[in-house]
C-alpha cells in the first residue's frame, strides 16, 4: 500500500488535481486585471494632472514676462496668421528674432520630437484617437478668463478675482469645434473613468467625476 502511494506522487498530478491548480490560476488572473485596470488609470490621472500644473505654471510664466497680461486664445487678428495660446507660451513667439526657450515644452511638436509632452494626456492622446485627430494638444483653456485675440480686451492676473477658484484649463474634447478652448459643456472631455482634471489659475489641480456646468462661477473671472 505504502509503495503503491508513493509511486503515485512520484508520478506527479492527477488530472483532478491539475484541473484545480488551472482553475485557481486563472481565477486569480481575472481578480488580477481589474486591478491593474485601475492602476493604470490612475497613473494616467495623475500624470494628466502633472501636465496641467506644468501647463498653468508655463502660462503664469509667460504672464510675468509680459507685464502680468494672460496670453491671448489665439494671436492672430482679423484672419491673419498666429498662434494658439498653447503654441503661444511654446514657442519662441513672444520675443521675435529672440532666442529665449519656451514656457512648456515645443508645441506644435518639432520634427523628430515625441508625443509625450506636457500637451498630451495619456488617457485623451489626439495621436492614438480613432479616428486620429488633427489636433496635437489635449488641453482647453477657459474661454471667459483670457481675452479672445490680441485686438480684444487685455486680462492681467489681477483681473482675475480669486485664482484659486477661476478655472484655467480642463481635459479638451478633440472633437470640439472650439480649438482647444473652453467655451460650452461639450467642449469639456471625461477621459478619466468618465471624469476630468480642471487646474486652476493657481496652478493646484483637481478631479471631478462630472463635467461642470459653464455657466458655473468656476469659470468667471
């Protein structure tokens, strides 16, 4: 009896006995992938959240290196050429002929340059969008708090009541009309398990699980 035992385990699994080890395996592999689901979205929340603080530190750079003033949505005047406000504070714009280096990072991307910038959220990334977007920044800026063009009102910081409670940019809808501006509810996105970032003009950044109204004072001035 002893010998036939051991000639049993020496001769490995039964077939039960394998059947439950699989069984076991693969109901830890699907407890597993929710888990690392999850994880990775919210390494993609927080590295969203890090682009927007970089982003609005860029903009408040910009801003006192011109007199306070926040940068225009667009610099162009009555259809001429310009720029965004995202290329704006990115490129060597503000200093014609000069060679000072940019607020944030190139944008619109240099030859040769990666994706993965400050202007591209993971989780709302134009170049992997189906189908591919045209667009090359993840990001709006609020419409009520800068100045449409530079033939438009001028806004310094100080017009800016309370910063800390005055929205600066939110997570961008790439299938917006408005290029990278924030000017309706639909211009807003929800790429982060149906919710987004908003940064402020303090540049401290928060997560919402709803898209806030624009009629809310968030985006006053």
């Amino acid at each position: 009896m002893v010998s036939l035992r051991a000639s049993r385990v020496a001769g490995g699994f039964t077939l039960v006995e394998l059947l439950v080890v699989i069984a076991i395996i693969g109901l830890l592999a699907g407890l597993s992938v929710p888990v690392i689901g999850r994880a990775q979205a919210t390494a993609r929340t927080a590295q969203c959240a890090s682009n927007m603080r970089q982003i609005v530190q860029g903009l408040l750079q910009w801003s006192a290196n011109n007199d306070t003033y926040l940068p225009c949505f667009v610099t162009s005047v009555s259809g001429s050429g310009g720029y965004y406000w995202y290329a704006e504070v990115s490129r060597n714009t503000n200093t014609p002929g000069g060679t000072t280096l940019p607020y944030c990072g190139h944008n619109p991307l240099l030859k040769g340059e990666s994706a993965s910038t400050v202007w591209i959220c993971p989780a709302n990334n134009p170049f992997k969008s189906k189908p591919a977007s045209t667009k090359d920044c993840s990001y709006g800026i609020n419409g009520k708090a800068v100045p449409n063009a530079p033939n438009s009102t001028q806004v310094k910081m100080v017009n800016l009541t309370k910063p800390s409670q005055c929205v600066a940019i939110t997570d961008w809808n790439l299938k917006s009309g408005n290029q990278n501006k924030i000017a309706a509810d639909s211009d807003m996105a929800t790429p982060h398990n149906k919710g987004l970032n908003i940064a402020y003009w303090d540049a401290h950044v928060e997560y919402t699980n709803a898209i806030p109204s624009y009629t809310n004072t968030i985006f006053s001035r």
